[in-house]
C-alpha cells in the first residue's frame, strides 16, 4: 500500500508533465518535501471514531478566521516545515529541537480520545502522538516550575487573522496546564491524526491533546513551551473569566454562563449524547483536582 503523502507526491510529479524535464534541483527540493511516514504503536479500541472529512473540515482555529470552515480554506499554504520547537524556562537543561529530530526520541503511539468543545459538541479522533511528560523529562524541570505554558507560532503571514486590526483575541494563543496535569500519561502532544501527520487545519506541526478539557485547551501548531512558576493565563481565561476558566475539565454539571453542558452534539450523528463528567476519564485524572476549592475549579 502506498502511503496517502506519497501518492500525493507522485500525483504532483506526474503534473509536472510528459516531456518536462525536472532537473535533479527540483527534484530534490520536491523531495525534500516529503517527510518520512510517522511510525507509531497503533491502539486498537472499540470506539466509533468521527469521519475523517469532518475532523479536517469542521475546525476551530482562530487564527484562521472565526467560521468553522475557515481553518480548511484559509491553511492551504500554509507550511509547517521546518519547524523548531523551544522548550525553556524554569529547567535544567532548555532545548531548541527541530521537530523532525525529536520525533526520533520519543515514543509514538496512537490514542483515540474524545474531543469536547465547549460549545457542546464533540468528536472520537484517533491521534498520534507521544507522551507531553517524556519531552518534560528530557528538559528536567527545576524545583521552581509549577506550570507548563504553550504559544502558538506568531507568524501573521501565515496566520492571517493574527495580524488583522479587527482580531478581536489576543494572538499568539497561549494555554497552560498544571506541572502534574501536562506529567499525566494521557496528555500527549500530537503530531498525527488518522495515521497522518496533521492538517494545518487541526494544528500542524504539533498540537496539544488533553482530553478531559474542553477543546480550547488542545492549543494548536506550538512553537514554544516554557516551564514556569506562576499560573499563565491563557488566551480565552483572558478574553473573558467569567466564562472561560483556566483548568476547563469537561463537567456537565457546571453548566456555561451562557449554556448547558450536561449534553453534547456528537459531529457527524444524530441528537445528542450525555457529557461525562471528565470526558469520560474520571477513572484516570480525578484525583488531580481532590480537594480543590470548586470555584476554583472551572
Ligand atoms: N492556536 C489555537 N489553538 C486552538 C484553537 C485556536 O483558535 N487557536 N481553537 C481551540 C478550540 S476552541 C478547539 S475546540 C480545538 C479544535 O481542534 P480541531 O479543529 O482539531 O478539532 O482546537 C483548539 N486549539
Ligand atoms: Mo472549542
């Protein structure tokens, strides 16, 4: 079976023509294109998984401009190779990797997780990715780091919306998690989805994957992540506080300021499914918020 990115490669070459001469210079540059197929410990799970023309077509990426179908048109050309990822702050040992390298050291696996937007719709998506706590390790964090901080690449040229006079959130997009959330195993960063690499769309290069949070904690095509003492505030926390919380776990017995959240629209099916306190993974995180002050906790 030929692997989806090298047909589409081939396609690209035989567009090229009959009688074209491709001189080696092109053909190597169209080759430096192609990344190598992500190899990854596939999962085998019972789950009926979202279609994949949904999970690519049906997005929320601000950056791209605010209609669902906005990322897919807008993220044509946008290009995420090379792409260096920093990982400083408050650690032993900071790191400038590209991505591609790091790949190499890390263990890929898939997850199929669900995705609960706060919107109060959700998807089943099968992801590739590793584990956030193995790229911690190879940092070390000091004594001193408490949070873990996420920017999203500022680049307005790519990103359309980020540079418009009108954006009305504060770009770069910056997200958070605890020290012992982003350690836990199911927090991964993301580089596949369906056995592919990323889409622009859903967050290419590399994107945050913690599925007891709402989707707006997922921050999209990182560039940076920073280890530090205080608690960051994220991108929505600062638009507007009083509906968007810092720790956003799914609850579908706190309801938004604006709408319930005890149910959920399930993309791609019919009616309406119940929320599950957690996204359904009480079992494995709630014991990381025992004993919070529930106002806090939202
Ligand atoms: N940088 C960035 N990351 C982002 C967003 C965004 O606008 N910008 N939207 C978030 C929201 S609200 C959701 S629901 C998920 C959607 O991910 P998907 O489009 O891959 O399903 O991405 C999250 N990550
Ligand atoms: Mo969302």
């Amino acid at each position: 079976m030929t692997p989806e990115f090298l047909f589409h490669q081939r396609r690209k070459f035989m567009k090229l023509g009959v009688g074209t001469l491709v001189s080696p210079l092109l053909l190597e540059s169209l080759l430096a294109e192609v990344l190598p197929p992500l190899n990854y410990l596939p999962q085998n799970v019972d789950m009926k998984l979202t279609s994949e023309q949904d999970a690519t077509s049906y997005n929320n990426f601000y950056e791209f401009g605010f209609g669902k179908s906005d990322p897919k048109k807008n993220a044509k050309s946008f290009n995420p190779k090379p792409w260096t990822l920093s990982i400083t702050g408050e650690v032993k040992k900071p790191l400038h990797i590209e991505l591609q390298d790091l790949l190499g050291k890390v263990k890929l696996q898939e997850r199929v997780y669900r995705l609960r937007c706060v919107e109060a719709w959700s998807m089943t998506i099968p992801w590739i990715g590793f584990e956030l706590r193995e790229l911690l390790a190879m940092v070390q964090p000091t004594q001193k780091a408490k949070y873990v901080k996420f920017t999203t690449l500022y680049d307005p040229k790519q990103f359309p919306a980020q540079n418009s006079f009108f954006a009305s959130i504060d770009f770069p997009y910056v997200e958070g998690l605890r020290l012992d959330e982003a350690n836990h195993p199911l927090s991964i960063l993301a580089v596949g989805m369906y056995g592919k690499r990323l889409l622009p769309q859903n967050g290419a290069p590399i994107r945050l994957v913690v599925p007891w949070k709402y989707g707006f904690k997922w921050i999209k095509s990182i560039a940076k992540i920073e280890l530090v003492s205080e608690r960051p505030i994220s991108t929505w926390e600062k638009q507007n506080s009083r509906e968007y919380g810092f720790y956003a776990n799914v609850n579908p017995n706190l309801p938004h300021p604006r709408w319930s959240q005890a149910y959920e629209r399930v993309i791609g099916e019919r009616g309406r499914q119940k929320t599950l306190y957690l996204n359904g993974y009480a079992d494995e995180v709630g014991h990381l918020y025992e004993g919070m002050n529930p106002k806090e906790l939202y």
